[in-house]
C-alpha cells in the first residue's frame, strides 16, 4: 500500500503523489491528450483514445500494474508506473514508466516520482528495475543516466511511433540499490526536502 506524500519542487510548488484510482480514469485521460505530439508519438499505446485509458485502469485492478500519479491543484501532472511479471524468470524485475506534463519538467517532479515507484518496488520485492524508450528520447535517456540507469542494448528498427514510423529501441537497467543511491544523491545536490507523508 502506497502512503500519499506531498512534495515540493524546485519552484517550491507542492504536488501530491498517490496511487492511482479508478476515480482518475478522465483526469488520466486529460493529461494524455494534453501531451505534446512529440511525446505522444513515443508512447507505447495511443493513450488519447479513452477505451486505451480504461484498459490501464484494468490493469491497475488486477495487480500487473502499479500506478502512481501526481496531482497539483486536482490535475495530474505526472503518471508512474511499475509493470511486474509475477511469474517466471522475471519475477525479480520490473520495467518502469514515467511522464511528466511539459509545465512541471525540469523541477524535480520526475526524480521524486522515481523515488516514490523505488518505494514500490522495495515493497514488492523487485531487485533490478528496466526501462524501455525511443533511441530519439533523450531528454528521459539522460534522467534514466542520472537515476544511475545503464544502457544494455539498442534494437535498430525495432518499433513504430504512433504514425507506423520505426525507430530505435533502447533497453537500459539499473539494480534497486543502485537507484536509492542516485536519488539521495540528487535530493543532497539540490537541498530538495525529499516528502512529507499525509
């Protein structure tokens, strides 16, 4: 169970971080749409289309997912995610997903929302965390870089953005403990107060 915490950015404006809920199925909905079309391109699923929407708050319900978001004045403004396989060989990794809406980029909100899905895993027993994105990304290849994220592989041609055009995968991983270190790191380099529980 993920404990609601409010944080203070860089500009010193609070955001609530909490889990998802059913409750948040349009304000996801609007904060997909309100994407940039650069960003949208590079999402895994056409998440303007509300059906797509619903389906992640399946998902959420049958526990293959776990989902945080963020909220500033009752608007989401980041969505977080730890996809799990609970079986297998797998079952110690989780792949993270993480979007943050253009205004609050570059305050801070990614790397908390980062340490706040590390909480998740801790909880559910994962010891390396995975990332997937564009190769042409590189505005969230360079926080995965800062997180202490390693790049392990790059598969040419491998994906289609939402217009069918292929692109560059490119897998980077990081182990749990190696996380904790970066985001303490991160929270001492900028004198950032890491949460306040509510």
């Amino acid at each position: 169970m993920f404990e609601p915490r409010t944080v203070k950015l860089k500009d010193n404006k609070e955001v609530l971080i909490r889990a998802m809920k059913r409750e948040d199925l349009e304000g996801s909905f609007a904060f997909f749409r309100a994407l940039p079309e650069e960003s949208r391109l590079s999402l895994r699923r056409d998440l303007t289309i509300r059906e797509v929407v619903e389906e992640r708050i399946r998902e959420l319900e049958e526990g293959v997912v776990k989902r945080l978001v963020a909220v500033a004045d009752e608007t989401i403004v980041a969505d977080g995610a730890l996809e799990f396989s609970h079986f297998g060989w797998e079952r110690h990794i989780a792949e993270l997903r993480l979007f943050v809406a253009t205004p609050y980029q570059r305050k801070g909100l990614g790397m908390l929302m980062a340490g706040a899905l590390y909480d998740l895993a801790v909880s559910a027993g994962i010891e390396e965390i995975v990332v997937k994105m564009m190769a042409h990304q590189t505005a969230a290849l360079r926080i995965f870089q800062k997180l202490g994220f390693h790049q392990e592989v790059v598969l040419r041609g491998y994906v289609k953005d939402m217009k069918g055009t292929r692109k560059d995968l490119v897998l980077m991983r990081c182990r749990l403990e190696d996380l904790w270190q970066k985001y303490e790191e991160f929270l001492r380099e900028t004198d950032m107060p890491s949460f306040r529980m509510e």
